[in-house]
C-alpha cells in the first residue's frame, strides 16, 4: 500500500550500533508502548555496550507534538545520566516551526541537518564522564 501518511511506528523500533553511536531511525508517528520500549531499548544497550552517543533520524517525521518532543528529551536525560549524547538529524523546517511554537526547548539535545553530520558531531564531542568515574580537572 502506497499513501501519501505516515504510517504509525508501532512494536519495536531498530537500535543500531555503529561504532561507539547507536542508530534510531523513526518514520511517522510513535505510539506511547513504542515510545516507552525505544526508551528501554536505548537505556539497556548504552549500559550494555557503553556507547559514547545517541543519534536519531528524524528526517521520516513529518509532524511533531509535544509527546514526540517529551520522548526526544527524556531519551536525552536517560543518555545523560548514562555517559552518552544525544543528537536528532534530520529535522525537517516544519517539525523546527511547529517544536518551537509548542515552546519545546529540548534540553540535553544536540541538532545536526544530517545523520552523516549528527555522526561527526558525536565523534567530535568529549565523552560524557562515566557515572561513579573520578573528576579530571581542567587545568
């Protein structure tokens, strides 16, 4: 079937790993039991595999409200306190409009146009100290 809508993004959503990156695509809209598995995914593999970033695509995603938003920044707080960084590629102008209508800041997020960006950003970044890991102070 061929139609011109998103279709809903339901059951489970790929995680890949490249590198040191894990790679979440999203096309059309995320349900709240796809959301919730994305977030439990994500928490298990980073802690798992001690990946340095999150980077997720969103150049599929063609409308946006204030749950998508909610998710991104919650999968960036989890990463966080994990010792990874999250970056969303691929935002489209309209998804931009309507985040920044919603007054959705998205804390804890890195932006880059896309994923071949997304994935320099994270490589360029320092690590984010590992949680229980000694200080190094800047001299």
């Amino acid at each position: 079937m061929n139609d011109a809508h998103p279709r809903p993004v339901t059951g489970h959503v790929p995680v890949l790993r490249l590198g040191d990156v894990l790679l979440v695509t999203l096309q059309g809209d995320l349900h709240d039991s796809t959301a919730q598995q994305l977030q439990q995914d994500l928490a298990e593999t980073i802690s798992r595999t001690g990946v340095r970033g999150v980077l997720i695509d969103i150049s599929g995603v063609e409308i946006v409200d204030s749950f998508l938003g909610r998710v991104l920044a919650e999968i960036a707080a989890q990463a966080k306190l994990l010792a990874a960084r999250t970056v969303v590629a691929g935002m489209r102008p309209a998804v931009a409009i309507t985040l920044v209508e919603l007054g959705l800041t998205l804390p804890g997020l890195g932006t880059a146009l896309s994923t071949e960006a997304g994935m320099e950003l994270l490589a360029r970044q320092a690590p984010v100290p590992r949680p229980g890991s000694p200080r190094q102070e800047s001299p």
